[in-house]
C-alpha cells in the first residue's frame, strides 16, 4: 500500500466540477489580480470567522510581517515567540529590524509554554506571538493576560490551526490579529501562495491593507511605503470554493487522530500527541515521538508510508540566529524533542484502512 504524506489530488477530486469552474469564471473574466473574486474571498472568510476585517495577501509570511508592520514595530523593539516552528514567524520579526525572543515549547502539547513568556519580557518587548502549532490551539488566556498586563500587542499565527477553537473561541479572534497561510498543504489551502491578517480593530485593518498594497488605500495616492502583497484572483476563487467545506474537513482530521491514538497509544515506544481539554483541534499535522526516528522513518518509507519532520532544528539553533548565542541548555524540551518528532500521514481523505495499515507497521517495526 502506498500512503503520502498529503493527498492534493484525493481533495481536489472531490470537489473536482466546483474548482474547475472556478478556475474557469476567473480565467474567462481575466479578473487576476484583486477584483470580485478577491473581495468575496475576503468578505466570505470574514463572515465565516465571525471578525469585521480579513485583509488578504500573497503568502502566511507576508501576513506576519505586514501584522508587525502596521502595529509599528521595528528597530529596538523585541518580539517574543516559540522556539519550535516555521522560520516565517521569528524571520518576520527580524525583518522589522526587532529582535526575536524564543521560548521553549510545552513538553505536552508542543506549542509555547506559557509558564516561560514572562521572565523573557523586558522593557523592549513589544508583542507575543504564540503559534498555534499543528492544529492545537496555544494556552491563550495565560498569554492575554501577559500581554494586558505589560501592555503588548497579542498576534496569533494560525498557519496551521484554520478554525480551530481555545474554549470556544476562534484562534486568531483574541488578540489584535491573526495571521494564516494558504499553501496548498495547509487545512484550508490554495493552489499556490496565499495569506490573510483577519481583525476586529478597524484602524489597524486600514494601516495592513494600505501596507501591503505599496502604501496605498486608492491606487495612485500612497500615504506611506509599503509593499506589493497581493492575493491573486484565481487564488481567491479556489479559497471560495474550499471554504464551505472547512469544517468537514477538520472533523474528519480530528477522527483521523483519534483513530490513530487508539491504535498507537498502547505500543510500547511511541509517544502519541495529547490534546489539551480547552481546545478544538484541527490536526493539520499528526506528531509523534519515538527514538531512532531515522530507522523508524526509513522504514515506513520502504513499507510505501511518506513521512515528515517538524521541524529537525529548533529556531534558535539555526545558523540564521547563531548571532544570539543559544546552547542546547536554554530550551531543553525543544533540543530533546527534535531528534525525536515525526509526522505521520494527515489529511481529511486518510482511509481507515490506511490507518491501521501505518499503525501496524509502525508496531511491527517498535516490536521488533
């Protein structure tokens, strides 16, 4: 049995007559960049998260930079964020001209620890930008409180959590923004790059829009440099396209997991994810822990199962933020996971069958 990593193909056939014509009005009214497909996409994604403002852009690392942007941040200031992630979050800061502050990652759920963040802010710190990483939603009423208390701004990074929940409540809804990605892996993706900033703050909403589009509210009279981030029009028809079936299709994830936990939680050797009990998963990943990854991993791939890593190098020990002079000792529970985390197979499509079929190799292999 061959399994990928993502099936693309399996969602897009699903839903095959509905995107082509999608594509198709688009193409047939060379209606490319901005126009009605973008202002509906915009309108729809707004309605359905229950926020005033969706600004859209050209990818999830444009949502983070043109967030910090229009909140002013920039030389001298710092940003704190989690040591475990996708360098678009801290690379962002860095491109303001702020500093990024790490913080190790929750030995349970994988996301920032909230019990760290406070002896991290300093007199520079400015925001907090907690991710919600894989799908599971951070612990944000420590973190709002945090941010009233020290008066920062709270930006949520939502690239992989489209709709998840911290009790009862949208990721990126409880702080000044939330920032997502659209790549076409993503719960909610495109076929190519896209990105949105949604919010309920109307004066911040007008300075993103007017930043990523060259300073610009009306073409012609630009208040201030900006830069070109645009979310193109067939990008926007596809996202239309998808969005009604968000919902289903994060039910079916959240099954998939529980599926798997079922069938790996009583293995000796692997350590399954946990969920938190204030939250909603979304599963836009599945991330176990076992030792010998390299040896697990390469054995699943010659049994026809893809897998991933998530991520092989906690941020602050890249090359990129050598400059900051992090040793292993500063964030032990991201150091000791990292050789240790692997992504199984995760998509709304996974067969029950195809399940079983990785847990049963999976078992063979930790049994052996």
């Amino acid at each position: 049995m061959k399994i990928p990593f993502v099936d693309l193909k399996a969602q897009y056939h699903s839903i095959k007559n509905d995107i082509d014509t999608a594509i198709q009005n688009v193409i047939s009214e060379t209606a490319f960049i901005k126009g009605k497909y973008v202002q509906t996409f915009e309108q729809d994604y707004a309605d359905s998260y229950g926020v005033t403002h969706c600004i859209s852009c050209a990818n999830g690392t444009d949502a983070i930079y043109i967030t910090l942007k229009a909140l002013g941040i920039g030389q001298g200031d710092e940003v704190i964020t989690v040591a475990n992630t996708w360098i678009s979050t801290s690379e962002t800061i860095s491109q303001t001209g702020a500093k990024p502050v790490f913080v190790d990652i929750h030995p349970d759920f994988y996301t920032i620890d909230v019990t760290k963040i406070e002896e991290k802010i300093t007199a520079k710190t400015r925001a907090i930008i907690p991710v919600h990483l894989f799908g599971q939603p951070v612990e944000m009423d420590a973190i709002k409180d945090l941010c009233e208390r020290y008066n920062l701004f709270l930006v949520e990074d939502c690239a992989q959590a489209h709709f998840a929940e911290w009790k009862e409540k949208r990721v990126g809804t409880m702080g000044i923004a939330g920032t997502f990605s659209f790549f076409p892996g993503k719960n909610l993706g495109a076929y190519g790059d896209a990105g949105a900033i949604v919010t309920n703050d109307d004066e911040f909403a007008i300075n993103a829009r007017m930043y990523a589009n060259h300073g610009a509210l009306i073409k012609h009279q630009h208040q201030i440099e900006g830069i070109n981030s645009r979310l193109d029009g067939l990008q926007a028809a596809i996202l239309s396209t998808k969005l009604p079936h968000i919902l289903d299709w994060s039910q079916s994830r959240l099954e998939n997991a529980l599926k798997y936990n079922e069938l790996l939680g009583s293995i000796d050797g692997i350590a399954i994810p946990k969920i938190h009990d204030d939250v909603k998963h979304v599963f836009h990943l599945y991330v176990v822990r076992v030792k010998n990854r390299s040896n697990l991993q390469t054995y699943l791939k010659e049994n026809g199962i893809a897998s991933g890593i998530h991520y092989p190098t906690p941020l602050p020990f890249l090359q990129a933020y050598s400059y900051l002079g992090h040793t292993a000792s500063d964030f032990p529970v991201a150091d000791e996971y990292s050789s240790q985390i692997l992504s199984l197979p995760m998509y709304p499509e996974l067969s029950t069958e195809m399940i079983e079929y990785t847990c049963s190799k999976i078992k063979a292999y930790l049994n052996n």
